[in-house]
C-alpha cells in the first residue's frame, strides 16, 4: 500500500496501516514529519527545529512493513492503480541506482554510492571485483561517497539527515547524526589540509553548510589546560 504525503492525514493513515498485514511505502518531498502549529516557537527560539520536525523513519523504526521513500509524486495512473510516477531518484525495484563515486587517493580503488541499494560499493580497478556493504540505516539512499587521505570513506544520505562514516580496515560505518532535519544533502567534500581531515557538506533543502571536525590529542590536551 502507498501513502502519500507524511502530513498529519498521511501519518495518521499510516500507523493505522502500519499494524496490518501489509506492506506500506510512505512517498514525502521531506524526510520528517513537521508538526506546524509550532512553528511560530521556532522563529521566537523557544524550540530548536528538531523539536517540531520528526524523522519519519524514526517514528516507524519498529515497524519492518514500513518504508520511507522521500520523492514528489508528479502523477498516479489511477486506471491500473499500480503506476505512480515520481519524479527524479526513483528506479525500477531491483536497481542499485549507482550515483557519485569516489577514488582512492593511496590505493587502485573506487567507491560508488549505490542509491536505491542502500549499500557502498567498493570496485577494485585492476581486478574489476566489486564487493557491497549495506548501510547501517535502510532505506538512507546514499548518493555522493568522498575519500579522504587516510582512505577513509565519507557518504552522504539523502534521506537519512547524517552523515555516514566507512573504514575500510575495519569494515564498519559511523553515522554522524546531523542538528538539521529534511537536508536532503547531495554532495560531500573534503579538506585534506587539517589533521585529521575536515568534513564539509551543503544541505540541499534548508540553505546550510554543515562542517565536521575532528578535535586531535594536542588539541584536547590544550583546552585542558587551560
């Protein structure tokens, strides 16, 4: 079953049909539920923005027949009533979708952000093997990966508001909760020139720039002693 719209309608609708025995796609232009009649406290700053805008998937984590999809619905054929078109990063069930890839400054390795798949791909260019790793959040639609100079691999989710970390030592991810929600973030980018790297990413939805950095020994020891 399909709702769309995570509005107060849409969401009410699905947590009646979240108990069923069925399986259920909610379609959002927006990764969160926005609670409006609070709005107005987030301009006075009585609220943080997370206080009125809940992840979707957060409030059916515990419901495995559930599914968020953040598209905008552009037309139903409702004589077959099984077409809906969306419009752009949607694909056929099945489809990984590869979108922005990433090389390896230290090595002959490339990294994909397989979108629909919910999964890193690393390929490796002389022996053309691939191998997959799921992310830890499904349904976060990777879509743009970045390598950094200590071949740590960097992935941002278009509709999960984090940003996801990959080592490929250890093989296991981090996922860096974002302050901002519905960032729909496209891009990720790296410097290089501090120790260790810095994180930069825009956020695609609400006009912000988010920047990670990692505080070293030195720097922690100095603001001890102080």
């Amino acid at each position: 079953m399909l709702v769309i719209g995570g509005g107060f309608g849409g969401l009410q609708a699905a947590k009646h049909l979240a108990t069923a025995s069925v399986d259920l796609t909610i379609v959002d232009r927006r990764n969160f539920h926005l609670f409006q009649p609070l709005t107005y406290q987030v301009a006075t700053g009585a609220l943080s923005p997370g206080e009125v805008a809940y992840p979707l998937r957060a409030i059916f984590r515990r419901h495995s027949n559930v599914r968020v999809q953040m598209a905008e619905v552009t037309e139903v054929d409702r004589q077959r009533r099984r077409t809906v078109r969306a419009s752009q990063n949607s694909a056929p069930p099945g489809h990984k979708a590869p979108r922005r890839l990433a090389a390896d400054p230290n090595g002959d390795v490339i990294w994909v952000a397989l979108y629909t798949a919910d999964r890193l791909a690393r390929v490796d260019t002389k022996t053309n093997e691939v191998k997959e790793y799921p992310l830890p959040t499904p349904y976060s639609s990777p879509y743009a990966t970045a390598v950094d100079k200590n071949g740590i691999v960097w992935i941002n989710t278009m509709n999960h508001d984090v940003l996801t970390k990959f080592d490929p030592k250890t093989e296991r991810f981090t996922e860096y909760t974002l302050p901002t929600r519905g960032t729909e973030i496209r891009h990720v980018q790296i410097d290089n020139s501090t120790n260790p790297p810095t994180v930069w990413a825009p956020y695609n939805r609400t006009n912000k720039v988010v920047r990670i950095q990692f505080r070293t020994t030195d720097n922690q020891q100095t603001r001890a002693t102080r």
